[in-house]
C-alpha cells in the first residue's frame, strides 16, 4: 500500500503482468514483506469483471480455506465467464495450488498467486503447478522506477525511468532503503515504520518457522548479520555472539534467504589460475531494513559513517533487481582471490562476463583498481569490458577497456 493520497509508483513488472492476464495466462508472484504486490496485482485487476480475491492475511479467509479448500473451485464455478483468481500470501494456505491447478487445467479460471516465504511452500510441500503458471518476482523500488536514472552505459543492464525523478532522494534510499511504503512516507514517519517491519518480521514469519524457542537468538543473530551484509559470515564470530552453533547460524541464514530477506551472492569460480576464495556473501534485500535490524541510527547522518558500505549494497541490490525485472538468466557473482585481488560484482551472462567495481567516490584513478585489471587479464576471452560504479557526474574512459560510470548511468 502506497501512502495516503500519493500517487502510485509504476513498476518494471507491470507491463508483462498486464500482458499476462491479458493472454490468460495464471502467474505466481514472490517477493519480499511490502514490496507492492497487493497494490501491483490489485492496479493490475482494474476494471476487470470477473475477479474472486482471497486474502489470506485476513484471518477469517484464511482460516475458511484451511477448512475447506474447495470452495475456491465452486465459487468459480457460480461465474458464467471465466474469472480472474487472486490470492494473495499463498503460502499460508498451500492446498489453494492444488485448487489452482484443478481449474487451470479444466480452462475454467487463470490465477494470480502472491507469496512472501518461499520456505513455507517448500515445507508444506506446496504444488507450484509446474508448466501451468509463471514465475515473477517483485523486489522493492528500483531505481527507473523513482526517476534516478540519466542515462545506460551497461547496454546488457539497461533500463528506463518509468516515473518521473522522485522527491525521495538517491540518498534518501541509502538510509531508508527503497519499500515503497517508506518512499512515500514523511521523514519523520520512516524510522519507526522499519523498525516495526524488523519486529513483525521477527514475531510472525519466525514463528511461522518453528523457531520460536530461539527466537531471542535469532534476534540477536539479525542484528549481526544486518550489521556483516554485504560480507561472506565469519560463522565462529556470530556463534560465539548469539550463543547457538554454527550449523545453527548456517541454518539461520537459509531462515533468511527462503523468507526472501537476504540475496545470496557466490563466488565466481572459473577456469582461475589463482585460487578463489569460496564463502558466499549475503546481502539483505533492502537498505532500510538492514539499517534498522542492525540497529544503525536512521538518519542522514549515517551516510557519514557508512558511506561506502551503503553504497556498494546499494549497487549490488541494484543490479540483482534489475537482472530479476529484466528477466534474465544472468547471475551477479563477486570474486576473490586468496591473494588479494577483488571485484565486488561479477555479471555472469553466460558467454560473457561484466566485472564492476563500486567506488564511493566521484573520481576513481586507474591505479585504484587492481583487482579489475587483475579479472579481465585472467578472463580475457569472456570479459572483454570492466566498469567502475561512482558517484561521479559523466561516464570517464579510464582505460581502453574500464570504463567509470556514475550511479546514475547505470
């Protein structure tokens, strides 16, 4: 939901939403708490007719769907014409999938699904109606759709704005990440509004998990691993800070990644003559939300002291959301030697890698980036271009094959 009398932000997915539902086909889409599914879907189902909606965070729906699942089956069959099905955090009834594929498979109705964990349908071993439905995933804002971009010089990342240049600032976005509830908020309202979404996080989608008993530890692990994101885990450290096992904090962490908390970057390991280090790094899904689990002061005045970690993990997020709303088959890798040598962001696009280093600052020498130089004489023969991500104003040819380019030329 979008704040009171604000306009709706457009988003990267709804043409291909609309395009969907135009065509009749059945979609299921997972993203994080807040995101904008609902208000997505709810815009995306406008003026259409035949529409049956079942809210499953309403308790009285869900609980009437837990009883009896087949009433989805004959309330679409009370509708002379087909109807559109929403269901929205379908996780927390799994057999509405098998309702769903009933009558897909009978032409009788298309449907849209929506859901926050995808733990909770693999442990309820939910059908997800292979071959019968699309998959979508819906991230928090990116940055076309705030209005930031100026310009593309990574043609296989390439986008356009799709509203207009937001009042909520690039640097807004650092401290309060990009839900596009908080984007719409006064200032004065964010801070409390991720705090709560820390805390309801906490409260209903752990101990949806059956991990209540350890709920306060899983607290304090939250706190670090907001703290470390962006980093591969030192296990042993936060064992010895939340008092559980390390088998338990690596349990922890998939807890994180299956409720679509945290992004799991590996390593990029291929045919390297050096020896790659191998942990992967996780990265949680919005800068608000780690900057309010991790207990950060949630002012302007943090962009002082964390200037580079929140802008490598603004550009990180960045280019996994905009490979998601591409609808790529790309992965964003990073790499590491044992020796050293280091770049913050591998695009693996298969037949050719894009390396990209991210540099908090508005101009970047040449000798600044070792570990670039170091991937593409290593990598030659797939990556035959590297870019350094700035904060500076106009793209800079650094080299005949690094280019720096601002933010904003992303």
């Amino acid at each position: 939901m979008q704040g009171k009398n604000k306009p709706l932000f457009s988003r990267l997915l709804e043409t291909t939403l609309t395009r969907a539902l135009r065509q009749q086909q059945s979609c299921l889409i997972l993203g994080p708490r807040q995101s904008g599914k609902t208000t997505l879907v709810k815009k995306a189902l406008a003026g259409r007719a035949s529409v049956l909606e079942y809210p499953l965070q309403n308790p009285a729906v869900r609980q009437g769907l837990e009883i009896d699942p087949e009433k989805i089956i004959r309330e679409v069959r009370a509708f002379k014409k087909n109807p559109t099905v929403f269901i929205d955090e379908a996780q927390k009834v799994t057999t509405v999938f098998d309702a769903a594929q009933y009558l897909i498979d009978e032409h009788r109705a298309n449907f849209i699904l929506t859901g926050s964990s995808a733990r909770q349908l693999r442990r309820r071993g939910a059908n997800l109606l292979p071959g019968r439905i699309r998959h979508f995933y819906l991230d928090p804002l990116l940055w076309a759709e705030l209005g930031y971009l100026r310009g593309a010089t990574i043609q296989p990342l390439a986008v356009k704005n799709i509203n207009p240049l937001s009042t909520y600032t690039f640097f807004d976005s650092l401290v309060y990440g990009t839900l596009p509830r908080v984007a719409q908020l006064p200032r004065g309202e964010r801070a409390a509004y991720l705090r709560s979404y820390a805390e309801l996080y906490l409260e209903e989608e752990i101990r949806a998990e059956a991990l209540s008993r350890n709920l306060g530890a899983f607290a304090r692990f939250l706190e670090l691993a907001g703290a470390e994101s962006g980093t591969a885990p030192n296990l042993s450290k936060l064992s010895q800070e939340t008092g559980v096992s390390q088998p338990a904090i690596k349990e922890f962490y998939r807890v994180l990644e299956d409720t679509l908390i945290a992004i799991r970057v590996d390593p990029y390991i291929k045919n390297a003559r050096k020896r790659i280090l191998s942990s992967s790094r996780y990265y949680l899904f919005d800068l608000g939300v780690r900057n309010a689990v991790a207990r950060l002061p949630l002012t302007p005045r943090l962009i002082n002291a964390q200037k580079g970690i929140l802008f490598e993990h603004a550009v990180v997020l960045e280019l996994v959301r905009r490979v998601r709303a591409l609808n790529k088959n790309y992965r964003i890798c990073y790499w590491r030697t044992s020796g050293g040598a280091e770049v913050d962001c591998v695009v693996d696009m298969g037949a050719r890698l894009i390396p990209i280093e991210i540099k908090a600052s508005e101009r970047v020498k040449l000798s600044e980036l070792t570990g670039l130089k170091h991937f593409l004489l290593d990598y030659k023969k797939y990556a035959r271009h590297g870019y350094v991500i700035t904060l500076g104003n106009r793209p800079e040819q650094l080299a005949e094959n690094i280019t720096a380019v601002p933010w904003n030329y992303l």
